[in-house]
C-alpha cells in the first residue's frame, strides 16, 4: 500500500494535486483556530490606515477569501468599516482579485490531474464547464454548494476559461455584496445608515435571476434541439421494399 502510494506521488499530476488538498485543509484548519474579531472595534482600523485603507481593505480581502474565510463574514465587517457602498466596493474588487488567485492555483495544481483522469460522465460535465459562458459561472456562483474561495479552486480544476469566470464570479457576488455591507453598517451606527445603498443589491438579485432564467431556458432550448435532430436523423423515411423482378 505504501509502495503504491509512493509510486503515485512520483507522478508530477499527482504530487500536484495532493499539495493542492492539503492547502485546502490547513487553510480549512486554520479558519476553525483563528480567533475572529469584534465587528464594534473595527472602524478604527480604518481611521489608523488612512489612505492606504482602501489598498487594505482590497487585498486584505483578497487574501481572506483565498484563506477560504467566507465572503459574507468579510462583507459585513467591510460594510462596518467603510460602510455599505465603499464596503460593497471593496469586497467586489476583492472578489475579483481572489477569484483569479483561486483559478490560477487550481489550474497549476489540479488541472492536470483531473483531465488525465475524467471518464464517462465527469468528462462530459468537465466539458460542460469548458463551454460555461458567463450565466453558467452565475448560475453555479448562486448555488449554494460552497464557499467562494473553495469554487474558485475548484473552477481552476476545470476546463473552465478565465475571462467568463472572472465576469461571472463579480456578478453574482454583487447583490449579496451592498446586502450585507449595509448590515454591518448598521451594526454599528444603525442611525447613519442609508438603507438606499441596498438599492444596487436588489437590482443585482434582480439582474442575477434573470441571467439565470435566460441561461436556463438556452439550455433548455438547445437540449430541445438536440433531441428534435436525433429524432430526425433515427426517424428518415426508408421506403418499402420493391417487390421482386419477375425473372421472366
């Protein structure tokens, strides 16, 4: 069993893709063990920055997500700072440098073993995602089934292109993002807060929907279609048989 394993780790893919896990799991351990700050206390930071703050708070976030720290918690606490429009800012400029970390270490370290080792099915979905445009990354990013830097690896791992990612990624990050900037603005001067700045959320979610429900009925369509040209390539017109010659 050992042997074998040594044996697998010989292989650059391999070896690659293990180091790729455990930078998944120490940075997962290291989210559980890090001590979380108080969300009152962090305005000041801001006023201690000064101009830098907003380079701060970008790359700082950026850094975060990577670190798989959940984009809402970050939001929130950059909406207590900055408040909720230079808060939603920020964290969507964010997003968008770690979503680009995030694919870029995922393709280095992960790509090349999973397309050496798809088959049947996980090489038809891996191709699905080769071909996502823009409204696939969407509607992926607003399903539930991680957290934002954990997709964005995993995307790396993908056939995936870049440049719809990276567009997908910042649209669908953008209605939660003025959502829960403006609630840690109001966490901690719920007088101040203007409840117009979760105006831009609510457009996004709109816009969001309805890139998903364009995307789902293209879909939709183009299987329609698909099944439609089976039908009529197994469904051609054989004519009957002629009778036979008579001999005579």
């Amino acid at each position: 069993m050992i042997g074998r394993v040594r044996r697998l780790l010989r292989q650059r893919s391999v070896a690659r893709f293990t180091v790729l896990l455990l930078v998944l799991g120490l940075l997962g351990l290291a989210l559980l063990l890090v001590p979380r700050p108080e969300v009152a206390q962090l305005p000041r930071l801001a006023d201690r920055l000064g101009a830098l703050a907003p380079v701060a708070a970008i790359g700082g976030g950026a850094l975060l997500l990577v670190a798989l720290v959940p984009r809402t918690a970050i939001t929130v606490v950059w909406g207590a700072i900055f408040g909720p429009l230079l808060g939603a800012g920020y964290t969507l400029a964010a997003a968008l440098l770690a979503a680009l970390a995030g694919f870029a270490v995922g393709r280095l370290l992960g790509r090349e073993f999973v397309a050496e080792r798809v088959r049947g099915r996980l090489a038809r979905l891996d191709g699905w995602f080769a071909r996502q445009s823009v409204l696939g990354v969407v509607s992926v990013r607003l399903i539930p089934i991680g957290g934002f830097g954990l997709i964005s690896y995993g995307y790396g791992t993908t056939g995936a292109r870049l440049a719809p990612f990276l567009l997908g990624s910042v649209l669908a990050a953008t209605p939660s993002a003025f959502g829960y900037a403006a609630v840690g603005a109001a966490a901690v001067s719920p007088d101040e807060v203007n409840w117009l700045a979760v105006t831009p959320g609510a457009l996004g979610l709109v816009a969001s929907v309805v890139l998903a429900l364009r995307w789902w009925r293209a879909e939709r369509a183009a299987g329609q279609g698909r099944r439609s040209g089976g039908a009529a390539n197994g469904d051609r017109h054989v004519p009957a048989d002629r009778p036979a010659s008579n001999p005579e």
